[in-house]
C-alpha cells in the first residue's frame, strides 16, 4: 500500500511513501530514543564510579569507530522526544507484507495485488513460465526482505543493543494462493516446499509456518524440530524477560525458551521439555465455520435444527441461549453429526512429535473412520517394505502429507490415538472455553478511537433467515432480501452521548433501514434508542458510506449484553433478490459542528473502504478470498 493514512492513537494521519518503508521507519525511530533514554538512565544511575576507569559504557559503546559512535548517538537523539522512556521495550510488528489488497490508498490499482514498488515486481515479471501473481509475490517478499534488513543493520551498528535483544519472526498461516497458483503446473512455483494445501487448511501447507530467532544465548545457525504454536511466543518473551503475565484467562501456550537457548550441536529436538515434545498441536478448519461450499448449516435447502442448526445453507450461525450467548450443546456443534451433517473429524488436524494426523486426509475424503496418518521421519526401509516410492520425494524428514508418507495402514493405533484426542480437544477443550463459538462485541466509545465500526461479518443472528441469501463474508454481510429482515451484532457502549450513525454498502435499489442500540429486549420492544434513513442505491461507484442519522446512547449497563441491529423497513420485493451486496458495516463517531447532512462527503468513499481494510483485516481476508480460488477439494473443502 503505498501513501496509505496510520491511526495513530486513534487518530487516523496521513503518510507519504509505500506502507512498510514507513512502519520500519516508525520503528527504527521509536527504537532510537529508547536507546538514548537507557543511555541516560545508565548515566545517571553509573556516574564515574562504575568501571571501565571510571566511564560507564554507552548501549553505543560496542561500535569500533568513536565516529561512527558520536554520529549514532547524534542521529539517535535527534529522533529522542523531549521526555523519553528508559524502560525497556516490546514491539510487536506485524508487517503488511504479504498481503493482497489495492496498491494505493485511493483504492486505484487492482482489486487483489500483492503491492510494492514497480522496481520489484518488473524483476520477476521478467522471469519465464512464472505467473503475474506469484512475481508479485516474490517481488513483495524481497521488498519486505530489504525493509527487513534495515532493522538488522540498525541493530548491528549498536552491538551492546543487538546482543541485549531477542529477535523473533514467524508467521501466522501458510501462503494465501490465487487462482492461478493453485493449480498443479503453478503450485510449486508458488510453494517449493511441496507441501499440501495452503492458507485455510489443516494441512503442513495452511498450518506450517516459517520460524527464526536471535537473541542472548541462542546458537547461531542451530536448527530444532521441536513442533511450536504462536501462542507458546507469549509464555515465550515472558520468561526471556523475567515477568510473569497477568492474564485474564489461563495462557494456553507454552514457554520454549529452554528449545532457543540449547546448545547448536544438540541434536533437532534438544531443550524440549517433556510437554512440549508429548504434547498433541491441533488445527481447527476455518472454512467449517465460514463454509466454502454453502453448505455449513444444514445444506442448501435451509435446514432445521435436527440436521445441525436454525436453517440457512452457507450461514454458520449458532443457535443463541435466553442469555445471548452460544447454546452448547446443540446439533450445530455435534462432533458427530454437526455442521451439516458430516461432524466436525473431517475440520481437524493434529501434530503429535513427526506424525500429522487428518480428520480427512488431504483430498477432505477419507474413506476411513480413523482419518488419515502421515508421517515425517521415515524409517530405514520405508521405500523397499512398500515396494519403492510412488514419487520422486527424498526420505528423511519431509513434512509432506502424501501417499509416500501415509502411514494409516501399518499405524493404526497412533491413527486411532490422534482421532481420540481430537475427538476429546473438541468436546473438552474447545466446547468447554466460555468465549468458543461466541461472535466478537464490537466496543462504542472507547477512548483513544474517533471512530467506531460494527462490522456485520460478526453478524450474531439473521432473522429470518432465507435459505443462505443472506450471509456473512469477508467485510460485511450479502443479502437482506425480506422486508422486517434483522442482522444483530453484539455490542457494548462504553461511553454515552451523541454519535452519528453511518453505514458502508453497495445496493442496486434504495432501501429504507433502521438501526436500534440497546439491550435485546429493548430493541424487540421498540425502546432502545435508534435512527433510522433510506440508503440510497450506489452500484457501480464501489463501497460508500452515507449518513443515516444522529443518536444518543447511554452507557451499557455492567452485566448487560446490549446489540446493534440493523432492520429493513421497506425496499424488498417478492423476487428475493438481495438489497446488498454487501452492507459492510455500521460506523458510530462523535457529530462535528455543523448540520450532520455535511458530513456525507466528509470522508472519501474509497478512503472509508482503504480505513475498514485495514480495522476489520480485511487485505489478510483478501489474501484469503484469492485462496478461495484455489478449489480441488471435495465435499468444499480447499
């Protein structure tokens, strides 16, 4: 994304240049008064009498040169604030690299691109038989690779800071394929490891991701196989930094700082505790709750709750309790027979040490009741007890999910073992956390915000439903095709007053609409504050944003589970044709001075969708809506 605006503090401020050059920048910078700032207090707290013939070494003073020094110290304090941290620092920094979405801020440029600057995508268009896609992929990895570097090299002109910093990268999914990646001629340009599936799935391809730390006490060039979570980097830093978290909820992750600070020639699996090399990892289909196929809740015909939930082919929505909470159980979230009749196996993978178990195996097929069990540390004399490979793929460890690694037939217990436990992680686990299964509370007047969206892809109930006409996607929610049709989101306002009430879509015809802000009750009673306008029809211009109206809200009561509903009043027809397509999300902000009908173009339209990208994640689900390109699977699986 290139000359994109930053909310900063809640406070959105435009910037010039390509997204990531400015983030590194923005870190570099901040980085660089917590240096000078630790100077200072080192300083302080050392006066003459600490060593070194009575001089206290700098965090600078590990440059060889006293010039390159002096001039480091110089640039750092040039970037110091008047009043600088000296405590030690966190950053989290989670890049836009590589991820689709418009190449400007304006929204011009294509639809689904991987952006960065030409010099690095003319490169590999450059490069023969490689498709347009994936050479914008390699071009974006290397220009965040040399974004990258800028923060290696910052660290290596300050040794003292390096060698008192942990590094750590890794990523969250594996890659998002476009449609013209997916197939089997491009698939290993765009994935040379070989490995099976991609973003969305349980496979090693949607599930494996690339790991790489540095830091005090870590072996240079040292490799583990040790199989890690994301959510062990928390305990993780936590016990590289001598804190101990407070939480809310007990961490699920584990600590595997012992797994970093082993020896280089240890051996792959050296610094594992004994629960972080027994311990079962599983993965859960995100495409079994945002069904791929239409199919997630009770089929295309619209279903009932004896065939796995409250009807509407293609909508996962689970059934609400009298609190306004999930019901559990109900025939929804049935291990056996839930979804849409197929249970849950066939959304669940497991790692256990080398072996990777599928509810499904890889095609989403299974003809086995027992799933599918691969395994990755061949032995000696694999290839020659099954009559050589069927393929050309080296022994060893591969973390390859194909017919030269299944090992179900001649395993069956360690199969048996993993869908037990699996079978367990769903009933016990998952089903059993209070928060599993819940759609999010978006938050109305937080501090530090100037802008408050309820995104309706956290839509908590349509109702009526229609057969899957109306459902949740990625940014918003198609459909509305009934007059008296109502989506809710759940929602908590956390300061009362006066907001203006905005709505982001895309709609053929007008369609007059109502938004209601209060408790469940409240709003089905005609009590609960609400506004109400009608949207005017904008196709073809893409998402804009119109006012509907002034409200007043009062603070959510503590213990109450209030909602925001949006409500056709008028509009629909008998065609059952949809009104939106889609109604991306309703926005509350503070009124400014001055008639509130000013403000319909207050804010550029393709800004308003550039600002929603970028809250709600929607260029990550971007990356994920080009995967959906990928099909081959059965049964919708992809």
């Amino acid at each position: 994304m290139q000359d994109a605006p930053f909310r900063v503090n809640g406070v959105w401020k435009p910037t010039k240049g390509w997204q990531e050059e400015v983030l590194m920048t923005e870190v570099l910078e901040y980085m660089g008064r917590r240096v000078v700032a630790q100077n200072k207090h080192e300083a302080a707290e050392g006066g003459n009498g600490s060593g070194n013939n009575g001089r206290r070494r700098s965090l600078l003073s590990g440059a060889t040169d006293a010039l390159a020094s002096a001039r480091l110290l110089e640039n750092d304090l040039a970037q110091a604030s008047s009043s600088p941290d000296a405590r030690p620092f966190f950053i989290y920094y989670a890049p836009y690299s590589i991820h689709a979405g418009h190449r400007h801020a304006d929204m011009s440029g294509p639809r689904w691109s991987r952006p960065a600057p030409p010099q690095y995508h003319a490169k590999y268009y450059a490069v023969p038989g490689l498709s347009r896609d994936t050479a914008q992929v390699w071009g974006m990895l290397e220009f965040w690779d040399a974004q990258f570097g800028r923060l290696l090299d910052w660290l290596d002109a300050r040794p003292k800071v390096r060698d008192n910093t942990y590094l750590l990268v890794f990523g969250d999914n594996g890659p998002a394929l476009f449609a013209s990646e997916a197939g089997k001629a491009n698939k290993p340009r765009r994935m040379p490891s070989g490995m099976a599936g991609s973003k969305g799935e349980v496979t090693e391809g949607g599930t494996r991701t690339v790991f790489a730390a540095m830091g005090p006490g870590i072996a240079p060039g040292a490799v583990r196989s040790t199989p890690l979570r994301v959510d062990d980097v928390l305990p993780t830093v936590a016990e590289l930094a001598g804190v101990k978290p407070v939480t809310a909820l007990p961490m699920t992750g584990r600590s595997f700082a012992s797994v970093l600070k082993a020896g280089a020639d240890e051996g792959p699996d050296a610094g594992a505790t004994d629960e972080l090399r027994d311990r079962i990892i599983f993965s859960l289909q995100p495409d079994c709750i945002v069904s791929a196929d239409g199919m997630a809740n009770g089929g295309s015909g619209g279903g009932d709750a004896s065939e796995g939930g409250k009807g509407g082919g293609g909508v996962f929505l689970p059934e609400l309790d009298g609190q306004r909470r999930t019901k559990k159980p109900q025939p929804l979230l049935d291990w056996d027979k839930g979804r849409n009749g197929t249970g849950w196996q066939r959304c669940v993978g497991a790692r256990w040490r080398q072996y990777k178990w599928l509810g499904a195996g890889v095609d989403g097929d299974s003809g086995s009741d027992i799933g599918e069990l691969y395994r990755f540390d061949l032995p000696q004399g694999w290839a020659e007890a099954r009559g050589g490979l069927s393929k050309n793929v080296p022994l060893g460890v591969s973390y390859l999910e194909t017919e030269n690694t299944r090992v179900t037939d001649s395993e069956p217990a360690v199969a048996r073992k993993l869908r037990d436990a699996a079978r367990r992680w769903f009933e016990e686990i998952v089903m059993q956390e209070p928060h599993s299964f819940e759609r999010p509370a978006i938050f109305i007047g937080d501090e530090g915000n100037a802008n408050w969206n309820a995104p309706l892809d956290a839509v908590a109930e349509i109702s009526p439903q229609d057969g899957g006409v109306t459902h949740p996607v990625p940014m918003g929610i198609m459909g509305l095709t009934q007059n008296g049709q109502r989506v809710r989101v759940r929602a908590r306002v956390t300061r009362g007053g006066n907001y203006l009430v905005r709505a982001t879509y895309v709609a053929k015809r007008p369609a007059r609409v109502r938004v209601s802000v209060g408790s469940p009750a409240d709003i089905d009673a005609g009590r609960a504050a609400s506004v109400e306008a009608t949207l005017q029809p904008n196709f073809g211009t893409g998402r804009t944003a119109q006012t509907i109206g002034p409200i007043e809200l009062g603070e959510t009561p503590v213990g109450q589970r209030w909602e925001v509903e949006l409500k056709v009043l008028s509009g629909a027809d008998d065609s059952g044709r949809p009104l939106f397509e889609p109604l991306t999300a309703i926005h509350f902000r503070p009124p400014v001075q001055g008639d509130h009908e000013s403000i319909e173009n207050e804010i550029d339209p393709r800004t308003v969708e550039m600002m929603l990208e970028q809250e709600l994640g929607g260029t990550k689900n971007g990356g994920g809506g080009g995967g959906s390109g990928g099909g081959g699977g059965k049964n919708g699986r992809r």
